[in-house]
C-alpha cells in the first residue's frame, strides 16, 4: 500500500517488478518534511517506459559508467527532467547569472571560512594541528587560518567576554588579509560568471566583516553555554571540518561529490561511536513551497543517507581521526543498507539567523520516508541515465554559463501530479 497524501492505492509498482515483490509499506507523511508533490510511486508509475529503460541502460550495459553530480545539482536536473518527462504542465522560467558577484554566495563562502576559525579556537587547537582538523586542506588554505589563529589562545576556563574577544581579533586579522579569496578546496556552489573585482569587494566588504563578528559573539555564547546545541560548540568532541567526500551509489550509478561542513564525535560509548553531522547555513530560512519544496527534501535526504554512510566507514574506533590527504574520502556501496543507522546521531543544518542567534533543522527519516526516498532515488538515477547526453550539456551550461530555474513563484497548483 502507498499513501499518496491522504489516498491509499493498492498496486505493484515499477520496482516490484523489477526487483521483485517486497513487504507492502504504508508510506505515510514523516515528522520534518512534508510530503513530496511528486512521490516516488507518481514518478515512477507516471514515467514507466522511460523508467524501465534507465534500468536497463544501468543493468544490461557494461559500460554504463556512474553519473558524478552533487547535491546543488538536484537544483537543475530534477526540474529539467520533470519538463522533459511532459509532467509539469507549464514551462518552468529560465535564469541565467552572467557578470555577478553572486552576493549571498560570496558572504555565506566567507561566513563558512569563519565559523571554521572560530571552531578551531574554542577547540583549543594548536596551529600547527590545523592540518588534522581540515583533513582536506592544501597546505595554503590551513596557512591562512594558522596565520588568524597566531597568538589567540583560550585558557580551558575562558569566560564568554574573553573567547568573544579572541574570536573577533581572529576575525580582523582573517578578514582584512588579502590574497586568500580564490584559496578552496571545495568551494561553495556557484552559478555562471563572476566579476572579479564585484566579488572581491563583497569578500572583504563591510556587510560580510560585521555579520563575521556577530558570528563571533554567537560562538562565544554558544561555547559558554550549559547544553550546547551541536556538539560543535563542545571543546571535549573532537570535530573536523570541511571533509570532501566522494559518495558512490552503486545501484542507481550515481557519484555524489560533497564536501561535509562538520563531523563531531566523542570516543566510544558503549560498543560504538556515535557522530553528528552539521551543514552549516547562512541568512534567512526561505519558505518553500511546491516544486522548490520537493527539491529541498530531495536535498536533505540525500544529505541524511551520504551522511549516515560516511560515517559507517570512517567514524569507527573508540579513536582517531581522518588522517589528512589530498583525494576525497571514498565511499561505495548499496542505498538501501540499514547496517549504519546506530552510528550517526544528529544531522541536520545549523542556520545562522540575521539576529544572530542559531537554529538547528534536523534531518530525520521515519521507515516509511525511507522506503519512499530509495524508490525515488532510483527513479532518479534511472532518468539520469535515460536522458544522460543532454544532462551532460546541462552540467556544463549551468557550471559556466549560470542556467537554472526560477522557481519561487511556481505553486502546487501549477504542477501536474
């Protein structure tokens, strides 16, 4: 049985039939997330053909090789493959972003660089460990925090005036230093063209340098705190930042590249170790709806399911860490595995609000979403390699030429389901 909304439908779907019969799952609305205007049994029953033959393109043909995407480009091939499947009953607007400074992804960029800082002093890292809290930083990334970091050194009794004070001398220092605006390893997700200079003037800008400091009092407030709200903000977790990985999802040939803003674990407790995995976000929670709500979901499952199975691997051990290298943390294996569940704890986003205060968005999948999010994973990954020539040229159009959609102002009613 599949629930619709509010509608039950007795039926076999698509991936019955090609796996074979499973146990009938009541899928029902899970407690973060509303239900998707376009559920994985509508996809799939409303797209048989094209379905069927992205499995057999993944199944029957050696040479099928995995798709690597990442999670910001559910952004453009998502909508891109519900018009060309004829299932939108308008066409969707198209923007392009050419000769921008892309504001609100410049500040977030330097905002993620920050909070970064500010973690690496309330750990009470050493200078020359940083390299072991950013396992996936070239030698002149850690560099420039090293530099900021110099000389700002917390006692373990500090009090909520004496971090603030350090954090925003780190914070001055970090952002009037020159020459580190094109330094990352894995940057942000960015759309089209740039102007140089236009960028350059938001990154060390006045808006970016006094939101930095607003961070810093957050920071401290939080630190200081009695019940810390991520065990970011907890001087005995060890965390580690900006971890890129590569997430290789064998079923549907899909290779999500994603760097993980923050991982933090305490040692064993029990027989396992138990990890939080945190996104950091930056500026006002939009409201979503319609398409762009299915989008968000799809995103954050996605986060969830990558985050879970990282973990599985590489948070093992009563200790340890990720030691340092240059490639990205590799992960493979089957979407659907449940072996991983009891070693990921919280993971969700960190919001930092305009007022300066933190939010935390859970991501949390009941069973029932699951089940849901693996059928429309696999209708996912099926269409892309359906579709897989035209949805390389997209990759790139978006990539230089900033094409994306507008989809603020498309309502549940224009969608057809």
């Amino acid at each position: 049985m599949y629930t619709i909304g509010r509608m039950a439908i007795e039926q076999e779907s698509e991936l019955d039939k090609f796996f074979g019969p499973r146990e009938s799952t009541q899928f029902t609305q899970g407690r973060w997330i509303e239900q998707p205007v376009f559920t994985s049994l509508a996809l799939i029953e409303g797209t048989k053909s094209k379905f069927e033959e992205g499995l057999r393109i993944i199944h029957e043909i050696p040479e099928t090789k995995g798709f690597q995407t990442n999670v910001s480009q559910i952004e453009v091939f998502y909508p891109w493959l519900l018009q060309k499947l004829e299932l939108i009953k308008i066409p969707l607007p198209e923007m392009g972003i050419f000769d921008s400074a892309d504001t609100a992804t410049t500040i977030g960029d330097k905002l993620h660089r920050a909070d970064i800082l500010f973690n690496l002093i309330c750990d009470r890292v050493d200078p020359m460990q940083v390299p072991d809290f950013l396992p996936s930083h070239k030698t002149q990334a850690v560099a420039i925090y090293q530099a900021a970091m110099e000389g700002r050194v917390l006692s373990n009794n500090a009090g909520r005036d004496e971090i603030e004070e350090a954090l925003t001398s780190a914070w001055i220092t970090f952002h009037t230093e020159r020459g580190h605006l094109g330094v990352s390893n894995t940057p942000l997700f960015e759309r089209g063209f740039v102007n140089p200079q236009a960028k350059e003037d938001i990154f060390y800008g006045d808006e970016v340098f006094e939101k930095g400091k607003t961070l810093a009092k957050a920071w401290a407030r939080e630190v200081t705190s009695y019940e810390p709200i991520t065990w970011e903000f907890d001087k005995d977790a060890f965390t580690q930042r900006e971890v890129l990985t590569s997430m290789n999802y064998q079923g549907p040939k899909l290779q999500f590249i994603a760097r993980i803003d923050s991982i933090s674990r305490f040692g064993k407790i029990k027989k396992k170790v138990e990890s939080q995995v945190i996104d950091l976000k930056t500026g006002k929670k939009p409201q979503n709806r319609g398409l762009r709500q299915d989008i968000e979901i799809r995103q954050a499952q996605v986060t969830r399911v990558s985050a879970e199975r990282f973990v599985s691997k590489y948070s093992v051990g009563g200790g340890g860490y990720l030691k340092a290298r240059q490639e990205a943390f590799y992960w493979a294996g089957d979407h659907t595995n449940r072996a991983h569940l009891e070693r990921t704890g919280l993971v969700g986003y960190r919001r930092f609000r305009p007022d300066g205060s933190f939010e935390i968005e859970p991501i949390e999948m009941n069973e029932a979403d699951r089940r849901e999010f693996e059928d429309w994973f696999t209708w996912y990954g099926a269409m892309i390699h359906r579709f897989r020539p035209e949805l390389e040229v997209l990759r790139v159009r978006a990539k230089k030429a900033g094409f994306h959609y507008d989809l603020r102002n498309i309502s549940i009613s224009e969608l057809g389901t």
